[in-house]
C-alpha cells in the first residue's frame, strides 16, 4: 500500500529515536527530503502527498548508513553553515556550530567600516568560512586557500552553488609552506588548520574518527603543527593593521596566544564557543 511522504518520515523519525540520535527530528527530515530529491521546505510542503514505490527503500538504505555512524551531512551531500548552503562529500569536514565563531567575529571586526575588506580562508576546506563571510559581507573579497586538491574542487563547486564567483576565489597551497608569489595583502586572515593532537584523534567518537578525513583532524603531537607555520609563515600576506582569527582545541589558547604574541601581534583575545571553550584566538598587527 502506498504511503505518504509524512508516514515515511514518521517511521524514520520514530527508528532514528529509538537507535538514540540526538537529532532524530531534524536528521529525518534532511534524510527524507534528500530521497525525495526536494529541500526541506518543499518535502514539509508536500507531506501529504503519496511517494513513489520505490521512496521507502531509499529511505531504508539512507537511514541504514546513518545507523552505522555515517554522519547525516555525507549522506545527503549537504549541509548549511550559517545559513550558507553547502556541498559536502568526505573528502571535507563537516563543518561545525562551534566554527561559527570565527564569522561571527569577522562581520563583527568590520561592522560599520567602509570599504571592500580583503580576507583569506587559509585550511579553507569546504569553504564554509570563506563563503559565509562573503555571503554576508557583500564588499569582501575572499581568497580561499587548501593544499588537498579534492577538498577545493568541493569548494569552488561551494563558490559556484552561492554565486560568489566574483568575489571569490580558490587557490592551491600549503600553510605549511611560503605564501604564494602576487596573493596580495589581506586585511584578515581566517583560518581552521586541523588542531587534534594526533594521539587524541582515536578517541574521537567514530562518526568523526572513521568518516572525516584524518589529513584534517590531525595537528600533530601537540595540534599545533599547522598553526605555527601559519602565525610565522602567513603573517607577511596581512596588511600592517592586519587580524589573524585561528579556530583551536581545548587547551590551546595559552600555546597559541604565546606565539601570536613572538610573531608582533598585539591585543590578543580568546573568544568561546557556545559551550564556554576558548574556540578562536583574533590577534591584530
């Protein structure tokens, strides 16, 4: 017998409830939406209409996955960041609330100025900082920057789905290496360098640890591997009243804070997610 768009969702609601997800309401409804090939505010539209035969399956296999522990966001391919609709695959992290921070931050340095801001999305990833900061800083111009080459075709692919080719742009290269001849100066620097001592990278929950690329998580013995050559290589991209704002672990804010400080900069702050962790350290020239 045929079942309706809402009687489908019901189930997947009620079994995603039962296997104890947290956010059984809303992972059913991106599940359910996402087989049904429609957004959320379309498939909510249509909950009364009758599925295809073959919807249910589908939802069951869909619904399969996430029961293993793969994360809802590689599931459907997609996910949103600050209202920023994104392309996600796992060749990228799925970008996180306690990120939000940093864009936070950022719309709040230049709230009020004048101008067109130049800002770098160093460790860009998906481009989900670069692109929220675009999206809602219609005068900035943004240079998205990663060494993997499969996390920036998904962010140009991020650029192009928010129609930021004009402001935005995605380079190639190591922050572990020298900036890139001609990339100009910035006026902030935004960056989210994996920060996970390598050790503590197994005790991660497996949804994280087996689905998410280690190349992002990994920091190195004590998380900072990528955060130093950034400070002490990167900070010849920013202008001389330049903001540098990196994303870190618990614990991290004094070791980071300390080589912000030997690198010049000046008026640093620890800023804390909404969990009360010190999240992002913004130092300025």
């Amino acid at each position: 017998m045929a079942k309706t768009y809402n009687e489908i969702y019901i189930e997947t609601r009620k079994t995603l409830k039962n296997a104890g997800v947290e956010a059984f309401g809303l992972e059913a409804r991106l599940l359910v939406a996402q087989a049904a090939g429609k957004t959320v505010a379309q498939f909510m539209r249509d909950l009364t209409l009758y599925a295809a035969p073959d919807f249910a399956d589908r939802v069951r296999e869909m619904t399969r996955r996430r029961l293993e522990g793969e994360p809802v966001a590689y599931i459907t391919g997609g996910w949103e960041f600050y209202g920023v609709p994104l392309e996600i695959t796992r060749d990228v992290l799925i970008p996180r609330p306690d990120t939000e921070v940093i864009v936070e931050a950022a719309i709040a340095l230049f709230a009020g100025k004048n101008g067109k801001p130049r800002i770098l999305d160093l460790c860009a990833g998906s481009g989900c900082i670069g692109c929220a900061l675009a999206v809602h800083m219609p005068g900035a111009r943004v240079v998205l920057v990663d060494n993997d080459h499969k996390a920036m075709t998904v962010c140009r692919r991020n650029v192009q789905k928010n129609n930021l080719e004009m402001r935005a742009i995605c380079i190639e290269a190591d922050a572990t290496q020298k900036p890139p001849m001609l990339l100009g100066k910035f006026d902030l620097l935004v960056c989210n360098a994996p920060y996970i001592p390598t050790a503590e990278i197994e005790t991660l929950d497996a949804s994280v640890k087996d689905y998410e690329p280690y190349r992002a998580l990994d920091g190195g013995e004590d998380g900072l591997d990528i955060i130093r050559p950034v400070i002490a290589l990167w900070k010849s991209v920013l202008r001389d009243s330049g903001t540098i704002m990196l994303e870190i672990g618990e614990g991290q804010a004094p070791a980071v804070t300390e080589l912000l400080s030997q690198a010049g900069f000046a008026e640093i702050e620890a800023l804390r997610d909404t969990g009360g962790t010190e999240r992002v350290i913004v130092g300025h020239l």
